[in-house]
C-alpha cells in the first residue's frame, strides 16, 4: 500500500455495509483500519492490506460515527 493515511477503529456490533463489488456485506465486531478515499471509507483488515474489505460512502460513514457503532482508536 502507497503512503495512506490509515486510523484505527472498532466496530462493536455487525452492521451492513457496502462491500467494493456494490453488493451489500455484514461488518464483523473487530478493529479495522479506516482509509478517506474521497467520496468513500474505505476498510482494511489490516495495516498493510492493499485490498479494502468495505467501502461505505462518507455521509454513511459519518452517520455511523455519530450513533456510535463505529468508534477511533487512533488519529494520527
């Protein structure tokens, strides 16, 4: 993966997100590694994962910050 600004963050309930196929996809309880792409959130396994698991657009990704079922571990 190229210099990218990842963050850390936990998912403490399965949620339905967009996967990067469009198709809709179960987020597993977990930490993930949280990628701004712009428009959308991408999602890593991992830090050094090229391949995001998840995609979900901002306003979605935001509106799950703000009812708490995703929360940043890290903001450097």
């Amino acid at each position: 993966m190229s210099e990218t600004h990842l963050r850390r963050a936990r998912v403490d309930k399965p949620m339905i997100v967009s996967s990067m196929n469009g198709a809709l996809d179960v987020l597993r309880p977990g930490e993930y590694y949280v990628e701004d792409a712009g428009m959308t959130m991408r999602l890593h396994q991992d830090a050094a994962s090229a391949l995001a698991i998840a995609e979900v657009k901002v306003q979605a990704f935001d509106a799950l910050l703000t009812q708490r079922q995703v929360v940043f571990l890290s903001w450097s």
